[in-house]
C-alpha cells in the first residue's frame, strides 16, 4: 500500500489557480490518480467542471499535455491521437521505448449519456487508454440537470422536487457494469475517502494494456447542497450504505468487492447531509425512501452474487 509521504513526495500534476469550488471532490481525486502513473500522462478532458474550472485563458492548472474537448467526444479524440502516437513509433519518429499514457476524463453527463458512444467504441477498437468518470451524479458545470448516473429521488434542476414531482424516478444506469459487457481488462468503482484503494485502482488501470475505465465517486458540495468540509466524509458514508459500492472487475467477470462495511447503515443518513434529498425526509415521501432502500439492496445482493472474493 502507498503511503502519504510517497504520494506527498510524487510531483504535483494538478496545481493552484483553478476555479474549482471550496469542497470539491475533483482536485484531490486528480492528484491521487495523476501520482500513479509511472510514465508521462497526456489527457483528452470533455467538458464539465474540470475542464471549464482548470483552463480560463490565460492560465492553466495542468502539468502535462491536455487538451479540451466537446461533451461527446472526448474517447474519438483520444482515440485518434493513441493512433497517431503508434504510427510515429512505427514510423520511427518516435523511439519505440518511450511511453505515454492516455488518459480520457468525463463528467458522469459525458460519461453515462453524451459520451457513451464514443467510449463504447473506443473500447470495442482496443485503443490503449484509461477512462476516468468524475461522478458527482449530475450535470454540474451546466445547471445541476439529471444525468443517467443521478440516483433515484433526487431533486435537481430538471427533476425538481416540489408539488408535482419528488424528484427522480428513475434509478441510476449502471455503467460500470456496462463497461464490464464489454469483455474490458479492467473496470472499477472507488470512491476517495478510501485514497489508498483509488490510487491502487489507478495503478492498475494504467498498468493495463488496451482500455480500463475508472468511475469515481466525485463530491460536489454546490449541487449536493452539503457542507464543503462534509465532502470525503459523505463518500464514505456513501460506501457504507452500499449505495456506492467499491469494486473492481477483471476481463469483463472477475468481481472483487474492495470494501464490506462492517456496519451497513440506512441510505437516510446519507441523505440528511444533503439538500439534494432533503424532500426524501418527509412522511410523505416514505415511500419512495422504502423504494430507494430496497432498490439499494437488490444491487449489492446482486454485486454479492458476483463476487469471488471479498477483501
Ligand atoms: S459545481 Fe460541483 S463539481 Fe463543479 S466545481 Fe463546484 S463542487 Fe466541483
Ligand atoms: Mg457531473
């Protein structure tokens, strides 16, 4: 396991001077995941916070070579530019010993609903890349609308709560399981209260060859409506309701599950730290609280099922 005096020594690829809010989940997750590369990083970032928050002319929180692309086709570009790195190394214009890794980072909009194609394809191809999805389960940068990875009941700009509605209905698609359909090497879920677990999972991801995919549980205390100092606190919680289960899995069917909350506790007290869901907390909605809570289990007995071994 790495220690925090290895990482604190690894050099700082992310750094001051971006407009990322107080409390958000993005830096630390960043800075984790960039010090587990053993070799130069190049990224293909589609637009969400990270993109907008870390680029405003003229500077830069970036280290390494980045480029911004459009919500849908950050996997396309990357795509493209993995290629060209090989036929120059072909070419001999560029020594074959050297290595780069691609690194492709989407927001769960770009992830689950815009960019969904150019990702499925990408891997389908085999191109050589690591998938980063920083999930805050919802569109963010534009508005706080739902995305497929917004979890069932929760109030946003396009599912508000309110008279006429109590939020999302419908549950949260299950990409990484999508990904996993896809025969990928490797495809796992993390979340960055356990930092040892997410840097480990980025190691691996980059130490695969062809493509792997990482979905991050991303704190955003602006859409959450929760306290900037409650974020990686609210992740763990997230984990121990098992609501965001931490797993990984090998060539498409080999499930570990990294983390079994030895006390497994009720999603309310996940929810009542946010104003996301605070709607949930009413009588009237007890229904669909019992709804969400069974819809909660199902997936983890589900997860269960899958699983070989359960660290
Ligand atoms: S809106 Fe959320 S994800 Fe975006 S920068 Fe703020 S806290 Fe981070
Ligand atoms: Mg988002």
């Amino acid at each position: 396991m790495v220690t925090l005096k290895e990482l604190a020594a690894k050099e700082d690829l992310f750094v001051a001077g971006h407009k990322l809010c107080p409390g958000c989940g993005i830096p630390v997750i960043l800075k984790i995941i960039l010090r587990a590369s053993k070799y130069p990083v190049v990224i293909s970032n589609a637009t969400g916070c990270l993109a907008v928050a870390s680029s405003e002319f003229p500077g830069t929180s970036w280290k390494l070579n980045w480029i911004h692309n459009s919500y849908g086709n950050a996997s396309a570009v990357m795509a493209g530019i993995e290629t060209t790195y090989n036929a120059l190394k072909k070419q001999g214009r560029v020594p074959n010993s050297r290595n780069i890794k691609f690194l492709i980072i989407g927001g769960d909009g770009a992830t689950y609903d815009s960019g969904l194609g150019g990702l499925s394809g990408a891997i389908e191809r085999g191109h050589d890349f690591v998938y980063l999805c920083l999930n805050n389960q919802t569109q963010a940068c534009s508005g706080g609308q739902r995305s497929s990875a917004s979890p069932m009941g929760v109030s946003t700009s396009t599912t508000p709560s309110g008279k006429v509605s109590s939020g999302k209905m419908q549950v949260a698609k299950n990409i990484s399981g999508i990904m996993a359909a896809h025969g990928i090497s490797y495809a796992a879920q993390a979340a960055p209260w356990n930092w040892q677990d997410l840097h480990k999972k980025a190691k691996k991801a980059f130490d695969t060859t062809g493509p792997s995919f990482l979905n991050v549980l991303t704190p955003c205390p602006t859409e959450w409506q929760s306290s900037p100092e409650k974020s990686i606190e609210l992740t763990k919680l997230a984990t121990d309701t098992c609501s965001w289960p931490i797993y990984e899995v090998k060539d498409g069917n080999e499930v570990t599950i990294n983390y079994n909350p030895p006390k497994k506790i009720p999603v309310h007290e996940w929810f009542e730290l946010q104003g996301r869901f605070k709607h949930l907390l009413k009588a009237e909605n007890k229904w669909i609280l019992e709804q969400i809570q069974d819809e909660i289990e199902k997936s983890w007995e589900l997860l269960i099922s899958q699983n070989l071994k359960v660290n």
